[in-house]
C-alpha cells in the first residue's frame, strides 16, 4: 500500500477525481446522443424546407401561366427555401451552434428577439397541434347541458322515447 506521502494523494481528492471523470463521461455521452438526435431532426427539416420549395416553384409556375406578377416572389421563396435545405443538409449540428453562439455574441438582442419570436411559434404550434384537454367535469356539465336543452327543461327521466347507452371503455366519453 502506497503511502499518501508519497504520491501527494488523499482518499478524498482521488474520489473527488473520480466523480469528476465519472461526470465528465456521462456529459460527453449526454453531449453526443444530443447531436445524434439533433442530426436526425435536421435531415428531417431540411427535407421538409426541400419540399415547401419544390411546392413553392410548382405554384409559382402555375401564377406565370395564369399572368400573376407574384410568381416572380414566389420562385425568390423557393430559391432561398432550397439553400436553407442545401445548408441544412451540407452543415453539421456543431459548426450550426458555433454560428449560432457567434451570432449571439455580434447581436445580442437581435439574437434574444429572435429566440422569443422562435419560443412564442413554436409554442402556438404545439398548442395548436393538441387535442383540447376536457376533464371529466367538463364532459359532465356538456352533457347535462345537452339533455337539458333537448328535454326543454324536464328531467329526462320522464321522457319515455329517450334512451341511454353505457359508456364503453376506449370510446370517447367512455371510461
């Protein structure tokens, strides 16, 4: 056994290192399942932005058959669409970011709106995309509403042609 004398370490500061390579190996491991997942998600947008252009060139093609002065605008989009795909596609994730930081450092506030015009779509996107959430309550009083208005106010009990189905496990309204 090596005396702690001799090699200038102590139990605590060889575990504190450890800790520290532990934790540097779980962030690099992090770091790297990040880019993957961040390359895989930029090939999908770039052929996304690749196919609003074709569409884009296609509608700006049927406005120059019609006379439309707009489809000169339109082709302008598409081509800028495509050398978003093209960079998209050519670039990798790290060099984006490393724009991106320089970016963010030549243009702060530019940079900060810009984020806050990104966060504020992306937010009315994913509102926009998901189901309203209701709430037992809520299917309650819709249906108490619903019966009250078709019976005229009586209690649906004494409407003999009225009939009730039991709500079926995996349907909507069901348990």
């Amino acid at each position: 056994m090596e005396d702690t004398a001799t090699t200038g370490a102590t139990p605590a500061s060889s575990m504190a290192d450890g800790a520290r390579g532990a934790a540097s190996n779980v962030m690099d491991q992090a770091r790297q399942a990040a880019i993957s997942q961040l390359e895989s998600q930029k090939g999908k947008a770039a052929e996304s932005v690749g196919t609003m252009a074709e569409t884009l060139h296609q509608a700006g093609q049927s406005m120059e058959g019609s006379g439309q002065p707009v489809a000169q605008y339109v082709h302008r989009a598409a081509d800028q669409l495509e050398s978003l795909s093209r960079t998209l596609n050519e670039r990798g994730v790290e060099d984006m970011l490393v724009d991106a930081e320089m970016f963010a450092r030549r243009q702060p506030a530019l940079f900060m709106g810009l984020a806050f015009a990104a966060g504020l779509a992306a937010a009315r996107f994913l509102k926009s995309s998901s189901r309203p959430y209701t709430t037992m309550a809520d299917r309650m009083r819709e249906t108490v509403s619903s019966v009250t208005a078709s019976t005229d106010g009586q209690h649906p009990s004494h409407d003999p042609t009225m009939r009730y189905s039991e709500p079926v496990a995996g349907q909507p309204g069901g348990w």
